[in-house]
C-alpha cells in the first residue's frame, strides 16, 4: 500500500489518454460524414497524433528525468486540456488535427513518465509483469469506455452534437490533472550523471544494441496490427457490415474490451507460462481468426442494420482478436524493461513509443488507403504479414535477452 495514491495517479492518467488516443477512429468516421474528407485524407490523423509521440519522445526521454516525471505528466495534462477546448471550439478538420497534435505531444511525457516509474516500485520481474499487463489491461477499459462515451452525444438532428463530448473529456482532464497535483511521489528518480547531451548520445548508442533493434522491430509490428485494426474498425463495421453509426463505434468496444480481457489473464499466466511460448501461440490463434473469419465479411447484408439482434456473426466474433494481440505490447515491453538497469528504463522508454507510434501511424495510414482501394473486407488480410513478421522477431529478441542477462 506504500505506492498506492502515485499508482492511482498513474490509472487516471492512462484511462484519460485511452479514451483521448484512441478516438481517432471515431473522429475518422465523424470526419468522413461531417468534414467531407476521404479515407485517405482522414487517415493523416493518426500521423497527427503517433508522429508527435514518436519525435517528442525522442527529444525528451533521456531529458524527463532531470525534469521529473510528476511535471512531465502535468505539462501533458495541461496540453491536452487546451486540445479538447480547441476541438470543441474549432468544429473542422483542422481542430482534429490540432487535437491528436496536442495529445501525441502530451502523451509523449505521460507515457514515457509512467513506464520509467513502473521500474521505481516494482521489485521483481514478476511483479514488473503483472503492474504493466494491469495498467495496459486499464489502458483498453478506457479505450472501451470511449466508444460508448462518444455515441451518447450522437444527435441524429444535430450532426455537430458529438462535439460535446470534449467538454466532458476536458473535465475529466482537469479532475486527473488536479488530482496528480496534489498526489505525493514518494519513490526515488534515479539521476544520471552526465549532462543532458550524454544521456542523450547514451539513447542514440542504446538503439543500435541488437537486444533493442529487435525489441523495436516487435513493436513497431504489434502496434501496427492492433492501431491499423482498432482505429479503422469503426468504419469496417459502418461501411462493411452495414451497422448504423451508433452500433458501429459500440460494436467497436468488443475489441477494446477483449484487449482488456487478454491483458489482465497475460498477468497471470506469464506466472506460469514462459512469455516467449504465451505470445508466439497468442499471434497463431489471431492469425487464424484473420484467415477463418474475416472471409464472411464479404457476404455480409448490404441493409443498414439498427438492431444488435441483426448484427452478423462476424461483428462479434472478429473484435475478439484484441484477446490474442493483447498481451504482445505489455509482455516483450516489461521483459525488455526488467532485463535492463532501472537508469536505461527512460532511454529505453522513448524508444518504445517512438517505434510504438511510428508502427501506429503506418500501420493505421497502410488499411486507409487499402480500405480505399481494395474494400474494407480485403484491407484487414493484410495484417498478416506484421504478424509473420513479429513471430520471428520476439524469438529473437529473446535470445538477446538472455544474451544481456547471461553478460550482466
């Protein structure tokens, strides 16, 4: 219980951005109906919002903690704050992408912030596991609870309803901002020697270890995968299955809700089952709902439905992919983290989300233009190939592991 008000503070936090990060797909699809823009143009608001993590993170990482990691989730906060006002105000494309500009920006000091101090209360590798399955688990509630937090403002005679939803979520920014403020650290930032320029040359050196080039590589693909599905699938469930534009984004929830569900059950089973065989079985069973399930899309009926009673099969059963990637990103990032000195977790941190978002982006920007060309059915097989590739790449980066812990 010693931790306990600082790791409450670091759940609100990340409920708050789940919510924020992952409406992208919703504002896609509000974009498409409200902003006359296309696929491909809307999905340039994923660059707006992964870009941003990716070069922030790169600038700050080694900087955030001389800075300390509370500011750090306070600047981010107060950021976003002005980011939601923005989007209510502006009512445009070009509000959206200030908005994901702001949050890519802001979660760039949370989410370095909070994977650094995971490594400062934690006292076992087991326990590392289980805290960051647990806050990436909470991570997908909040990513669930968008997707009904957002329908409740759609107004069929008011297309610019929704855009109330930003003054509830700047709310709830401020409530999470103030709670932080008034939250004690009481854990020890390890300090760095060196001037700011050597941390920083120490980061660049760190990312070409060959434990950290294939760490990376397997997050960038895993983020590739569940960012490319999770942002479009909104829209896959309007213009594919047919569901109207409320069931659609509700819909969407299985998926956040079942990445929830295989990240709280990771937690427990990498007690008991070498992370290593947990995934690669993890990333054959989502392949396998790619190949054997996503074929039914294509006879899917053409009328608009309005009823969960009408909804196919298919609208149910292929969200619950997220329990089969959901504990990818969690497990290869504590097994990485927990392999190295707990003055290495910030530089490490910043490379994990600059290649996390640089995934999200390519990955999210690659089905828009599928979805576009091909049809949203066939854009989704494409997935298949970053899952090959991620497969290979966690068996190497866990003889580089042991490699790093056998020269430790």
């Amino acid at each position: 219980m010693k931790h306990f008000p600082i790791k409450l503070a670091l759940f609100i936090n990340y409920f708050v951005f789940a919510i924020l990060l992952n409406s992208v797909g919703i504002v896609i699809q509000q974009s498409l109906a409200n902003y006359g823009v296309s696929a491909t143009e809307a999905s340039i608001l994923e660059a707006f919002k992964d870009l941003p993590i990716a070069i922030v993170s790169f600038f700050v990482a080694s900087f955030l903690p001389k800075f300390g990691y509370k500011n750090s989730m306070l600047l981010g906060l107060a950021l976003v704050f002005a980011g939601c006002l923005t989007m209510y105000l502006g009512n445009s494309f070009g509000s959206s992408k200030i908005l994901f500009l702001t949050i890519g920006v802001a979660f760039a000091f949370i989410k370095v912030s909070v994977y650094s101090m995971i490594g400062l209360f934690t006292n076992s590798k087991e326990e590392h596991n289980s805290f960051m399955s647990s806050i990436e688990g909470f991570f997908m509630i909040g990513i669930a609870s968008a997707y009904f937090l957002f329908p409740a403002f759609f107004d069929a005679n008011d297309p610019n309803g929704w855009l109330r939803v930003y003054l509830l979520l700047a709310a709830l920014v401020a409530v999470a901002f103030f709670l932080l403020l008034f939250t004690k650290v009481e854990v020890e930032t390890p300090k760095s020697s060196g001037s700011l320029s050597d941390d920083f040359v120490g980061m660049l050196k760190m990312a070409a270890l060959p434990l950290t080039i294939f760490f990376v590589l397997s997050a960038f693909c895993f983020v590739m995968v569940e960012q490319g599905i999770m942002t479009w699938l909104p829209t896959f469930n309007q213009k594919v299955l047919s569901l109207n534009e409320t069931l659609s984004v509700q819909m969407a929830s299985i998926l956040a809700l079942s990445l929830a569900a295989g990240r709280f059950l990771a937690g427990q089973l990498v007690k008991k089952i070498h992370w290593l065989t947990l995934l690669i079985g993890c990333l054959l069973a989502a392949a396998a709902v790619v190949v054997f399930v996503l074929p039914s899309a294509l006879n899917a009926n053409p009328q608009t439905i309005h009823s969960f009673s009408d909804i196919p099969a298919i609208g149910f059963i292929f969200p619950l992919i997220g329990l089969f990637i959901a504990p990818i990103y969690p497990l290869i990032s504590s097994a990485t983290l927990s392999a190295l000195p707990k003055h290495l977790h910030s530089p490490m941190t910043g490379l994990i989300v600059i290649f996390s978002a640089l995934g999200g982006t390519l990955g999210s920007r690659i089905i828009g233009m599928l979805f576009e060309n091909v049809g949203g059915a066939q854009a989704f097989y494409f997935m298949l190939i970053p899952i090959a590739i991620l497969i290979v790449s966690l068996i190497l980066l866990n003889k580089f592991i042991k490699g790093y812990g056998n020269a430790a």
